[in-house]
C-alpha cells in the first residue's frame, strides 16, 4: 500500500475522498451546474503518487486543499493535485457514467507531505505556482462546503479510516500541463506559509 508522509511519520490512506464542485467560479469555468448537495468521488490507495507525470494532453491538473483524517477528525493539511483526463470525463458527464476511469487511475491523486492542524480551518488559503506564474488561488471563505461539513456529509453513507485524505475541491484556473513544467503548491495559515510542495513534470514511463 502507497504512503504519505505526515510530519515524521509515514501514514497509509486507504482512500482518498474528493470533494468536487466546491468552488463556484470552478463551475461557471467548466460550464457546469451547482449541485443540490456536495459532489463525492473516491480514489483509491493505487491512485497516490509523489510524483507528477505527464499522460496525455488532454490531462488537467486541479490544485487542492488536502486534509488528514484520524479518529474521524481532521489532524493535518497539505497539498495535492487531483489529475483528470477532461475529454474522457466529458464522455461520461454526457452518458451519466461514474468518473472513475477520468479521475481514479494510477497517479491521479499527487500528493505532498502534511502537518499537523487541528483547528482554525477558517484561515486556510493556497496558491498553485507553475513554472513561477500564479495559477490557482483560493481560501476558506470561497468553499461552498466548509472542513465540518464534509467530514459530517461523508460520515453519512461511508466511514473514514484512519490516515484516508479528503481532497477539497479546485478553484478557477486548471489546466493542462507538459513535461518539464515546475509546479509549486503553498498552503498558508493566515499569513505563515506552513506547508509547500515542489514537483517537476516527469514522463510516464
């Protein structure tokens, strides 16, 4: 089983729960409607990498807030990026198929290492560099579904394990990528920069 690391210890989630359609203008960017109620997907533990690859032209990086679970509680942040290959994901948007062979393929789920954090959620922000330009940025206060109300939402139909991840949702300005591009993924808690992530695109080999 694939790790992440927390601080200084290695964690093993046995899944990665996505939140999606979480940011308004992330919406209106890919033409969608607003939900009635949170939007819920799963990657597996086969989906972890810790390395960036490229697989195609058509695959979108979206930047994300990322929390640790233990105890049913959130513990730690960090940053990932929820890789998707759109065109695939349009095909089966259109028939109203299950995303996951869009969104839950090996390497699709690149994440950094966490700290820990156990409250004050509401002063969270990031901002996704790539190749030293400003991306992606968003906060707290832009999240239709706040940390509680996942973690209650979820609670609700599927138990969260110990050491599983809840990736948050994207804000406007995903993309597409190549290889060779740097990406930079900072996390802040109020002004203090508590978490970065550096990854340089790589060949799928």
């Amino acid at each position: 089983m694939k790790t992440i690391k927390f601080e200084e210890s290695r964690v093993v989630p046995s899944k990665i729960v996505c939140i999606g359609r979480n940011y308004v203008e992330h919406i209106y960017e890919l033409g969608n409607e607003i939900p009635q109620s949170m939007v819920v997907f799963n990657k597996p533990n086969s989906a972890l990498s810790k390395e960036l690859y490229y697989f195609s032209e058509d695959t979108r990086f979206e930047g994300e807030i990322c929390f640790l679970i233990e105890n049913k509680q959130i513990i730690g942040v960090g940053f990932g990026l929820d890789l998707t290959k759109a065109d695939i994901q349009n095909k089966l948007k259109e028939k109203g198929l299950p995303w996951e062979r869009a969104k839950a393929f090996d390497g699709s789920a690149v994440l950094g290492n966490f700290v820990s954090l156990r409250k004050e959620f509401q002063y969270l922000r990031f901002e996704l560099y790539i190749n030293d330009t400003l991306q992606q940025e968003a906060s707290y206060d832009l999240m239709m579904y706040k940390p509680d109300v996942m973690l209650k939402e979820i609670e609700s139909f599927m138990s969260l394990e110990d050491g599983d991840i809840i990736m948050s949702g994207t804000p406007k300005g995903v993309g597409n990528y190549k290889i060779g591009d740097v990406f930079r993924g900072v996390i802040y808690h109020k002004d203090e920069v508590i978490i970065e992530s550096f990854w340089r695109v790589k060949e799928k080999t």
